[in-house]
C-alpha cells in the first residue's frame, strides 16, 4: 500500500510538472512562431492587408516607404489619394497628340496604373479601356455617389514632379504620380469607391498638419467603407511604432511609453542577462579559446580590442572584442578615404566600410559572422552591457544622433539589437538611431527573445560586415 501510494503521489507530481513544462513552452513558443511566419510569408504577394493611404504629402510618402520597408507589419498600401491635384501627375506634352485634356479625366484614368487583377476587380463603365468624356465621368461619379468636379482644371504639362517618380507603361498617353511604385490615382472622394469596389478594409489618413476639424471631416466622408481607419498624429518627435491611445476624461491622448526606464522591466532584463550569459559561456568558452589562438597566429597584436564606449546614463566603460584590425589600421584607413572620394561619402554615411583595409583575414571571418563580439559577454556580466539593447556609442557621435542621446543612453547599450537584425550594416546612422529609440520605448521580455532568435539566424547566415 505504501508503495502504490508514493507512486500515485509521484505520478500526480509529475501529471502536474508535465502540464506546467507544456504550458510555459507554449507561452515561449507563441511570440517565436509568429516571428518565423511574419519573416517567411510577409514578402509573398498574398500576405498582407490592403490599405489606401490618404494623403500624399511628406506623411503619406514617409508611411508608404516605411510600410514597404516592414513588410512584417501586414500592412500593404495599394492605393494613395489626395486633394492636391498638383500631386495628381502630369502628362508629357509630345503625348497628348493636341487633345484637350483635363484634370478631371486624369484622375479616373489614372486608374489603370493598379494591377491587371485590382483593374478587373474595377467597374468597367467607371475605369474602362477607352477614355470617356467629362459628361460620361460626372454620369459614373454620379451614380456611385461621389462629389462632382469642374471640368478643364488647368494642367502643367510640361513639368514632371521630381518628388513624385512617375511612370507612363500602362497608359502610354500620359504619366501618373506614384510615390514607391504606389498609385496616386485622384482625390478623397474616391476612397469610398475603391474601398467598396477592391474589398480594401484598411485606411491611413497621413495629414498630421491638418486641423482636427478638417480631420473629422475626412472620417465622416470616407470613415464608413473602412473597418479600420489609422490617424497619424502630429507627433514626428516622437519616433515609435507603440504609443497606445489613451482617454483622458472627453479628451483623447496618445500615451508615449518608455518601457526600460521603468525600474520592473529593467530587472526583468538583467535577470534574462545574467542567467543566459551564464548558461551560454559554459558551452562557447573552448570555441573562445580556438578564436584566440587563431588571432595571435593571423597577425600581431593583442588578442583583444578595448573601445570606450558610452552606456546607461552616459558613463564610460571599455567594450571588449577580438582584435579584427591590424596595429596600424587608422592609418591606412586615412590613406584609402583620402585616395577615393566614394568610399569617404560612404565612411560618413555608415561610419565603416564594407572592405575596411584595415580589417585583417582572421577578422573578415569574425566580422562576417559576428563573432568578435562574443567578448563582450564580460561587459554583460559585469552589467556594462546587456545581450540585447541599443547600439554602444562613441562620445563622437553624440551630435549627430539628432537629440535622441538622452532618451538612448538612459537604457543599458546592448550586444545585439534591433538594427542588428533588421538592416544590418546596409542602414545609415540615422535609421539605426531611429531604431534603437523604438526598441527603448517598446521594450518586451518577447521582443529580446524575438531579437535573440533572429540574431543566431543572422550570425549562421553571415550576414555581418
């Protein structure tokens, strides 16, 4: 009896151990899983929601190129709009073959610039094949209910937009603006149609400048075709993708949070620190070894470099890594940007080289792959550094990191981070300062994890400089 009963209590405990494992690797799971799908279906043509931008000023172009550039987000714009009919496009005098043309008709042809399946999806007595005249134009806006235009409003035709890149290959009569490839096919007046007759449930209205009586008028006209309809707010000082709306009794707020100077999180990201760094040096520290061993042996010198770099509350501390230059690499990185003016622009853009002469071959292989870094492990444990953050930064680069110092040196500089994994070395300074102010803001235990994950994908890929 004593026996069945230990083993019934043991079985019961290890019921209960079994069904917390399983949970705990489920909640760990979830956020790596979305990661890997976002990363392997978001470039794949049907992955996405469509959305029609309004507006197609400095805004509307910033959120095209961002949302192209972060396809992750599931965010596709299709189609711009805008009631500025300067930014409508313009057609080449040799084109027009001496016909009247009008505004007002360029706005609905332009239309044919959507994709084969978007035009088919279109009615063909709106945006048909043949050009119409006004009086078929108003007849069709007419019948689905939109605003009358006057016709004959002037055109410049002879000057094309140089903000706006335009391309005439599906209308050879004319060329249309299109800000990255997207369509800007009229005014706002259109989005009701274009979001009832393409099934596009999402819309982003891009005129911060606006006032907020014009802004709600914009909802009320084109607001109901919309299960989603995205504000951008005037707040360009504010560079983050994570500010939640907030109410403040009748008056709507929009909450910026600072998820790492908030003294919880802050523990929770030393306690991940420590106890993967830990776990991590028992197995990686023969491979350290090897990596030593193979510096000494490539080129003289220390095994090991030592940059002053500045961290959490803008002190100093001395970042370690493997030697990957050669002792008297300043100079002849001097000699190479004053001999060659295209790798001088590209020094003062990026702040380092691609074929950095002053790398050696030991350190090419390390550099490309990442690994000398691992030293700064050290700076980890001694809590200088932490696995994830924002980038280590030279005192240098304070002035050009466009008042955003304050805000990123109030968090813990970090061996990987989100710039690491997403543009890599292809990313400008500015971008990358964009960036880790983002990551300062938004701070999860997940996202580390996320960043963790992908950064073993980038080191295995050799994805380094």
């Amino acid at each position: 009896m004593f026996i069945l009963s230990v083993s019934g209590n043991l079985s019961a405990r290890w019921h209960l151990t079994s069904k917390l494992v399983w949970w705990t690797s489920t909640i760990a799971l979830v956020p790596l899983v979305r990661a890997v799908a976002r990363g392997k279906f978001s470039r794949r043509p049907w992955w996405g929601i469509p959305v029609i931008v309004l507006g197609a000023a400095k805004t509307g172009r910033l959120v095209v190129r961002t949302l192209q550039a972060q396809p992750r987000s599931g965010l596709k714009p299709v189609v711009l709009l805008d009631d500025d009919r300067a930014k409508h496009g313009t057609l080449l005098a040799s084109q027009v073959n001496g016909m009247d043309v009008d505004i007002h008709s360029i706005n609905v042809r332009a239309a044919t610039f959507l994709s084969e399946s978007t035009r088919a999806a279109l009615a063909d007595d709106f945006f048909g094949d043949e050009p119409k005249s006004n009086s078929e134009i108003e007849a069709a806006r007419e019948d689905e209910g939109l605003s009358s235009h006057p016709p004959n409003a002037p055109i410049d035709i002879t000057t094309p937009s140089s903000a706006f890149p335009v391309r005439s290959s599906n209308f050879p009569r004319g060329k249309f603006a299109e800000v990255e490839g997207v369509p800007l096919v009229g005014d706002l007046s259109l989005a009701p149609l274009l979001a009832k007759k393409l099934k596009i449930p999402y819309a982003i209205v891009a005129m911060p400048g606006q006032p907020s009586s014009t802004l709600l008028s914009i909802v009320e006209r084109v607001g109901g075709q919309f299960s989603h309809l995205l504000l951008i707010p005037d707040l360009f000082g504010f560079a983050t993708l994570g500010v939640p709306a907030k109410s403040v009794g009748s008056v709507l707020g929009v909450e910026v949070r600072q998820q790492l100077l908030l003294p919880a999180p802050r523990l929770a990201k030393r306690v991940l620190d420590v106890s993967f760094t830990l776990v991590g040096s028992v197995f990686i520290f023969p491979f350290l070894l090897l990596i030593a061993l193979l510096i000494k042996l490539d080129s003289k010198g220390p095994v090991f470099y030592m940059q002053k770099r500045l961290g959490r509350d803008n002190r100093h501390f001395m970042a370690a890594k493997f030697r990957t230059m050669h002792g008297d690499g300043e100079a002849r990185l001097k000699q190479v940007l004053e001999a060659d003016p295209e790798l001088r622009k590209e020094y003062e853009v990026f702040h380092k080289l691609r074929k950095d002469p002053r790398v050696t071959r030991i350190g090419r292989v390390l550099r490309k792959f990442s690994l000398d870094e691992f030293p700064q492990l050290w700076n980890v444990i001694r809590g200088d550094m932490s696995l994830v953050g924002p980038r280590p930064y030279i005192e240098r680069e304070l002035p050009e990191m466009g008042g955003n110092e304050k805000l990123i040196l109030r968090a813990t500089p970090g061996m990987t981070g989100m710039w690491q994994v997403s543009d890599r070395n292809a990313s400008s300074f500015a971008w990358r300062v964009q960036v880790d102010v983002h990551y300062v803001r938004n701070w999860s235990p997940w996202l580390d994890i996320y960043i963790l994950a992908k950064t073993v994908g980038v080191v295995v890929r050799g994805s380094g400089v």
